[in-house]
C-alpha cells in the first residue's frame, strides 16, 4: 500500500478521528433513523479531512498504511457510536485506498484520486446482482468488447453508498475460460450514457449508509477504463476485497461489541437481585470472545500490509465473522436474562452489527468451501462428488 507511517502522523490521525467523531457524529440528531447520508455531515468529514488515509501524497491523500485506515475507523466508530457512517467511510477508503490506488494506471490515479482523497467524489464497488448475490457462478452483466472499448449491460444492487456515488468499479463477464466465467473491472461515473441509479433500498440498518443499485443499458466505455487486468478481476479484486473490507471493518464492529458488553454490565449491576453463576459466567465468556477478537483484528490489519491475498488472513477472517455471529446471539441471552428491555441505541446497535457480521456470506461460503476442499486434497481424500464451482 504506502509507505511505513511515522508514530506521530498515527497519533495525529487518531486523535482527529476521536474529535470528529465525539463532536461530530455523536452529537448529530438522529442519525441511526436517516436513510440517506447527510449531505452536511459528509462535507464536513472532507472539511476535516477524513478521506485518503491510504492514498499517496501526491494525489492529495495521507500517505498511511492499511493499519493507520484501520485505527481510524476503530476510533469513528468508537467516539462517533454509529457502524453507518462508519461503514459508508471505510468503503469509500477502500475502494480509493486499494483498488483505484494498487489497480489503476498513473493516469487513472490522476484523474479519480486527487478527488475521491479529497471527499469531493464517492467510489462505490459494483459486484453484486439481484437475486444471486456476488456468486461468480450466476453473475449475468456482461462486456462486450466494441472497436473502440467495450458495451456494458446488467443490473447490480446492494451497492454500499451507491446512491450518492459518482464512481463505480463494476465487475462484468468478458468472457469464459474452460467454461468459467472470466471477470474484468471498469471504472465508470454516473454520467455515462445508459448507466442509472435504481434507487435506494430501504435497510432497516447501518443507518445512514445508504444502499442502492444501478442498471446498465448499453453502457458504453473506453479501454482506458478498465482496471486492471482484463479477466482476473473476479479472483484479484473481488475476493480480497471482502477479505480487506471484513479485516477493517472489524475494528468498528469490535467497538460495537464493547458498547452491547458495556450495557449488559450495566444492566447486571442495577439488577434487584445479586446475578447468578451461570449469568457471571456467560459475561466473563463474552469478555474473553470480546478480548480475543480485539487481539485477531489487530493482527489481521498488521498483516495486511504484507498482502491483502495472505493465506494468513484467510482463517482469522473467517473465526472472527463466526465469533462475532455467536458473541451476539450469546449476548442477547444474556441480556434477556437481565430482565431489562433493550432501549433504542442497543437495539440498532444489535441490528447493525447482526447486518454486518452476514454481509457477504456467499463470498465467505466459497472461502471456506475452497478451504475445505485444500484441506482434503493435502490429506488424499479423493471424491469425485466433490465439485469447486
């Protein structure tokens, strides 16, 4: 990614997080029930300069490290207490900060990282389609290679921050390979002739991320827009990007978790009653799932800087989306047990978080079927059942 950072740009970043996020997001009115981002709050994070924590300097961004992108939104979700902004922040950054800044041409950097550093222009990454979700096996927009580029046409939806992006990474077929799809990135803006936003999907969470599609009719673009290698997009961008985006975004899902663990133990010593053992014992397990997943995502980022395609990251990803599944389903338990109702900043604590930790899940059933199927390889087991679509 960028060069090593020094202790004290860290140190200022964070704390320039940690200030916008007390003053700015925990103090705007009613976030967690807006649909859509707040223009406002959206130009004021640009105005503070949030944006471009991983893009080089000379194209007007920060010059950080994967692990200074992910310290920064640990302390937005942490002093901000909302995963929606959040997560409209930390996709914005890594569809910038990784796949436009490792992906594209110098004079692709040139023209779409001075503005999406800036905050002036919102990236938004473009796989999945309606009814099959990032699936490769039943992705359908297509490519379809012109004298002078290529015609695009499909549809893709649950788009993180599509409804106010002006830059789309879209993936589409550009051919087969041994009867596989074979996928290709092309960099298109919201003004090209036959692309139009669908509109927003109504979520009942990580409010105010918003979530959208588009539809692409006879799409044309230039072979100057694709980024990347034509056909490996699929394996070179799509799958470790949700392993980057799970790994960042698993410092603001831990600061979620402390904040449900914070007001079980505030619930627990209000009870009437002393808690019993198994109470005392269920919270102490959930402190030490709380604790463990904090030291996993810690490693996790750090090791990103190595290679975002790290075997390495592949069984930690993985763990920590089972253990934050099962750390919320054992909260609730527990906090049932307290005999206190959930107010409405727990409630939309525990639907963010439930959205979060499902986010892609045929992507990571691939992952762990892929894995599975290495395991079983290595040991001689032969079955020609088996398939690896």
């Amino acid at each position: 990614m960028i060069e090593k950072d020094s202790i004290s740009q860290k140190n200022s970043i964070e704390k320039n997080f940690q200030h916008f996020g007390r003053e700015h997001i925990a103090r705007y009115p009613g976030l967690d029930q807006l649909t859509d981002f707040p223009n406002d709050l959206w130009r004021e994070m640009a105005k503070n300069r949030l944006f471009g924590i991983g893009v080089e300097m000379e194209y007007n961004g920060h010059g950080q490290s994967f692990q200074a992108l992910a310290n920064a939104g640990k302390q937005l979700s942490a002093n901000g207490g909302n995963m929606g902004v959040a997560m409209s922040w930390l996709l914005h950054e890594i569809v910038t900060a990784w796949l436009l800044s490792a992906f594209g041409t110098a004079v692709q950097k040139k023209k779409y990282l001075p503005q999406l550093a800036a905050g002036q222009k919102i990236a938004c990454f473009a796989v999945s389609e309606p009814g099959v979700g990032a699936h490769p096996k039943h992705l359908a927009t297509t490519a379809e290679k012109t004298p002078d580029g290529y015609v695009l046409n499909g549809e893709k939806t649950y788009l993180t921050n599509g409804p106010m992006a002006d830059i789309f990474v879209v993936i589409a077929i550009t051919g087969l390979l041994s009867g596989r799809k074979r996928f290709t990135a092309f960099i298109v803006s919201e003004d090209t002739p036959g692309f139009k936003k669908t509109g927003p999907l109504d979520f009942p969470f990580l409010h105010p991320c918003p979530h959208g599609g588009i539809r692409l009719s006879d799409c044309r673009v230039t072979s100057a827009q694709i980024l990347g290698d034509i056909g490996d997009a699929y394996e070179k961008m799509v799958l470790p990007f949700r392993t980057v985006e799970d790994t960042l975004m698993s410092g603001p899902v831990i600061e979620g978790l402390t904040f449900l663990f914070n007001n079980l133990i505030n619930q627990l010593s209000r009870m009437s009653e002393n808690p019993d053992d198994t109470i005392i014992e269920e919270a102490a397990q959930l402190k030490c799932t709380l604790d463990a997943l904090s030291i996993i995502s810690h490693a996790a980022a750090k090791e990103l800087e190595n290679d975002v395609a790290s075997d390495r990251l592949l069984t930690p990803g993985l763990f920590f989306r089972a253990q934050a599944i099962e750390f919320l389903e054992k909260f609730k338990q527990v906090f049932e047990k307290t005999g206190a109702l959930a107010d409405q900043k727990t409630a939309a604590m525990l639907g963010d978080l439930s959205a979060v930790t499902r986010i892609a899940e045929n992507v990571s059933k691939i992952k762990l079927k892929k894995l599975g199927l290495s395991f079983l390889s290595n040991s001689g087991f032969s079955n020609s059942g088996l398939s690896r679509e």
